[in-house]
C-alpha cells in the first residue's frame, strides 16, 4: 500500500495567511475565480477506473447487489448500505455506527459517494482502495461480524444465482467466487458511486452555475485555506493531516459544543496502524461533496452543525475564527456540492432466493 | 374493526375429502382447471383502495420515502424496510425479526407485499387494515422504539420537505401532519405493492400461461384442500384459523424437523388479544404470493424449507401426507406465485435532510 501524504506545513501556512473575508458580489472576478477553482478541482469523473479491477456493468450490478444484500452479515439483519445509506447519501446519519449485537463502531461511517476517488480508504487511511475497504466490516465482529473470508464465499456460493454472476463478472479467473471478488465487485460497484452537482459546471466551464452568494463563499473557501486539504476532484481524500494542528480538536471541540459523549476516549487516529509518533491524531482529510447530507461530523461523529464544523476546523487545523457572514457563504457554497446519486445505483436490486442449504443467519 | 371469520369446519372438512393425488398432464384439463381457479382465486389488483385514505401519488410517493426512513426508529437505524425489505420480496428472511437494542421480536415478519389485501393485519389479525398495522411496529419498544407519536411527528416536523409534502398529501385536513397520518400514508404505499405474476395471466385467461407440471401443482393444491385457507386474490389473508387442526403444530413440527428455537414458548396467536378460549392458537391463514420467497415460515418463522412447511401443514391442518410426487408439483405450481414488485417502489427515494433541530437518534 502506498504511504498516505502527511502534509503539515503547506497545511499551517495556508491557514496563517488566510485573513480575506467574504467578497461582496460586485467585487468577484467570476471568470479569475473560476480559473482558480480549476486549477485546485475537478470535475467528478462518470466513474473510477482501477486496472486491476476493470469495470463491466455485470460486475457493477452483481457488487450492488451484494452492497445490499444482509446475508453478508452473520445476523442477515446488516448490509452495506445500513451504515452506507445510499437514500441518506451513503451514509447512517449516526455519530458513529450500529453493528453486530448492537455493538457500537468506535467511528463515523464515511460516504461511499465518490469514495472510490480518495488516495486512501478509512479514516485512518487503513486500505489502499474501495476493493480493501470492502473486506473489513464484512468480516468485523462488531460490524457484519461474518466469521471468515471462506463463510462468506460458502453462504453465496449456495446460491446459483450469484455463482453465475460471479462467473459472468470474473470470467478470467479459475476461481472466480472468492472473498477477494466479493470485495472486488463491491468495489467496482463504488466506483461508479460519482455524484456530479452544480459546482462540477462552474469547474466544466459554466461561470453562472453558481450564485454570486455561492461564489463568494467559495471564495471564503480558498481565502481561508479550507482548500490546503480539501482539494481535488472529491474536495479532500487526497490527505493524512493532524487533527488539530493549532490545539487540540478535542478540547476545542469539547470546549465549542457541548458533546454527549463524554466517555469516549480520544481517538489517536493513523497511530493506531503504524504507531508512528507522527501519525498520533492523524486522519484524512474528508471529502466536502454532499457535505450538507453527511452529518454529523468528523471521525467520531461528535458534531452536528456543519456550521460548528466549520469552525471548529478553522480554529484548530487553521487557527482562525470564520465570521458569521463569511461562514453564511460558506454554507451557500456547500450546497452547490450536493450533488445527483446515479439512478441505476438507487434502483433496489431484487436478491437471490436463499437455498435450503444455504447458511443460516444468527444473531448471536 | 370487523371480526375475523373463523372457519373451522369447512376447513377441516376440505382436508377430509382430500384423497387424490396429482394428475399426470394428459389427464388435466386446462379449461376445467381454469374455471374452477377463476372461482376460488382472482387475479391481483393494480392497487387496493381504501375510500378512508384515498391513494394520490404525492401520498403513495410520500409513504414510501417514511418506509424507507430509518428516522421512523429511535436509534436512527431501522426502517420499515429493515424487516420488511424490498429487495427479498418484503420480509428479512429472519425466523423472527431484530429491533431496538438486538431484541428479538415474538413473531415472523409477514410480507408487505399484497398484504393490503388481507382482510386483517398482523399474525393475530389485531389490526384491521395496513393502516393501522403502520402505527405498530414505530413506536413498540421492542421494533422501532419511538416513545410515542408525538415524538415520531416532531421529527418528521422538524424537517420542512416533510411538511410540505404531508400537506400536498393530506391538503383537506386541518392537521396535515399527524400520527395518524404517517400510518395512512405509510398505508398508501402498501396499497400499491402488489406483485403480478404468472397465475395472474392464467386467471384472466392465458389458459397456457402455466405448465402442466404447475397445473398439475395446482390441482394438488385444491385436491389436498389448501384452498379452504389460501383462496382469494391472495392466495390467502383472508381468514383466522387454528394452527394445529388435527394435532398440534408445536409437537408436530418439532417432531418433524429439528427445530433450533428450543426455548421459544408456544405462541397462543389471537388468544392474546381477545381472551376468547376459541381463538387459541388461531393465527391468519397468511397469502401464498411470493411463498417461495418469504422463508423461513409460519408465525415463528421455525422452518425454512418450504416443501416441510407444506408437508407440516397438510398433516397438522388436514390430517394428511402428501406424496413426493405431490410435493414436485406443489413446488412447481408455488413457482408461478413469484411475482414482480412495482419498480416505482424499488426506487429508494433521496431522503430529507436533517435539520440542527431535529430530534437527534438514540441508540440506548
């Protein structure tokens, strides 16, 4: 897996030399800012093509159906889209997650939308791409707590059904029903997850997809130095950053907002993977497309208000406070990033019947 | 609400006379059959009307969006279609269903799918229409968990899509937006979810629409007397009846198979909610549309294998065996029961965005 980018100083400098506040609509340079934009994002692309995973509409329709298919979890009560809603933007609304017994995740689940884009999966950037993320919570005992790779293969391969899907999606391979294509056609299937809004126009070159509140809330954005971290084409999941590079996010946090959930402990984030003392508190940086839709916030889930959010961002990754007028066009910004949820996606995919033999759910 | 007719004579005599076995294809005639189905059974309808909640597509539209909801349960995490999933033809494939908190409901989740038909709701027929069935499962402790209706309207009220549709959906009532209401709503939705299939065609006049070995499934079917129970567009619904005609389901059927539920009491059906020592262990004769989807069977979901389900009730009902040869053909004839689930309510709908003020999930 290639090692995350951990990019702390370009981050701080950004901040310290954002002082703008918003501009008033006359002063914007629609055309100036446009080219600015494009030169920091892009445009979402239909999909994202990964070499070693190449994508056929077979393959997409067979991984959305196992994105929404229960048996994957040992209970038959969880799929991917319980904690992936793709009716609430791929994502459960909850600070962090229901699974398996009930038990509690220790982290919010993050959007599938436009997943597939970020350098690094998780938010300890954990996963290399969309097809590694797709094994863990299948096999997690608090998630869909599936006892192994070989139980999950066994429970799909009593089905004819998905046999012949997995032999039409993996026709290559000899063994083309295994863990590793369960996780690939998932995958696959997350990639075609883009959901283009108003703000990829004004990127594709239509200067008046946005409104001049819009605009210069984008503005704000860059002046502030949001854009250190959350760039590209997905606005953000091209990083591993400290959270809290001026204080820590967690005092602040708990100091800003009054939190319900006082016993959990804080989280030391990417340190937990490499045990790198520079990685304590590390996380990536999350994509901001259809942030408006996927509250509450951050890894623990602990913040509601996408205003909160915001500034509590700007105060400790950028040490600066938001005025309420620059933090108004922020949110008028934000909204040009909800974006549309392929149709074909949303379509509830009819399962496979279970056979007599197949294994039998339990929710113990 | 009326009362369920229990029709226990009829039933058992129906069994008693049932002696012949399946015909061979060359005996059958496929007119004769044909006419006598027409007689006892009828094709679905588009939709089930109710004069007391007139159907419109911005209330149908409405109802399927609160379905897919999750925000209908108090931990933010179930929804009605966690258990009764669209996607594995309106049930969960559990033998019982899991709610608030991991609890184990008493009873298996029966399918929404042409269950407006029904001449009662729920198991022990306590409710009288899919109406009130909605208002069930949202606030019982033990499902959705919702502490009253109140508390269930203030979320959706805090939402301003909600209300507005609640408006265009309800536009004559002084209080568009009432408990009430989200159940009829919900209710709309269901009264469109019916599931043509194969013996549809053959009902309204495609005498070739089944095969003969399914012809020969359905004369097996009234031969044996199922029909005293599962008449009607429904196949089923239609009435109370006592489980454990002839001797008792609960020895029987744990005499016949293994059953893993060893603990689980037997259920006294209707006796629990009228106290009437004629409506012990009387349940709703359920609809056999979709039976070969919504395993595992009966109330307490203890069997998973159809063709033991049909065999326990053909000896516990009808104080009968059928033959393996019968059985073939049963099978065969419940395959054309396979219907197609409206696409409109396939289509997961994009649900409202939370607001700062909405009442925010609990998981305790």
């Amino acid at each position: 897996m290639q090692k995350p980018r951990t990019l702390f100083v370009s981050l701080f400098m950004a901040g310290a030399l954002a002082l703008s506040t918003a501009a008033t609509a006359d002063e914007i340079d629609r055309q100036k800012l446009q080219e600015q934009a494009q030169s920091l994002f892009a445009p979402l692309p239909e999909k994202v093509d990964n070499p070693d995973n190449p994508l056929s509409d077979v393959k997409v329709e067979l991984g959305k159906m196992l994105f929404y298919d229960p048996r994957l979890s040992e209970s038959g009560f969880i799929s991917c889209n319980s904690c992936h809603n793709l009716a609430t933007y791929g994502v459960d609304n909850l600070p962090t997650s229901l699974g398996h017994r009930w038990a509690l995740g220790p982290r919010n689940s993050p959007t599938v939308l436009n997943a597939a884009l970020h350098s690094v999966q998780f938010w300890d950037g954990r996963a290399a791409d969309v097809e590694e993320q797709a094994q863990g919570p299948i096999l997690n005992p608090i998630e869909m707590a599936i006892p192994d790779g070989d139980a999950a293969v066994e429970r799909i391969a009593s089905m004819p059904e998905y046999v012949e899907l997995f032999e039409q999606a993996f026709p290559d391979e000899p063994e083309s029903l295994s863990y590793d294509n369960v996780a690939n056609a998932i995958g696959a299937f997350e990639r075609t997850l883009m959901t283009p809004d108003r703000f990829d126009e004004f990127l594709k070159g239509d200067a008046d997809a946005l409104s001049d509140n819009e605009l210069a809330g984008l503005q704000v954005f860059l002046n502030q130095g949001c854009v250190a971290c959350h760039a590209g084409p997905a606005l953000g999941g091209q990083m591993m950053a400290r959270f809290g590079m001026v204080e820590s996010y967690w005092e602040a946090t708990r100091d800003f907002i009054a939190i319900d959930q006082p016993t959990m402990p804080m989280d030391v984030g990417r340190f937990a993977v490499t045990q790198d003392a520079g990685d304590l508190y590390v996380f990536k940086a999350p994509s901001l497309r259809n942030i408006t839709r996927t509250y509450p916030y951050f890894h623990d889930g602990s913040v509601w208000d996408l205003r909160d959010a915001t500034q509590i961002m700007a105060r400790v990754q950028l040490g600066s406070e938001i005025n309420e007028d620059d933090m108004d066009r922020l949110m008028d910004f934000y909204q040009t990033l909800e974006g549309e949820i392929p149709a074909d996606a949303l379509k509830l995919p009819i399962l496979p019947s279970s056979r007599v033999d197949t294994p039998r759910p339990s929710h113990e």
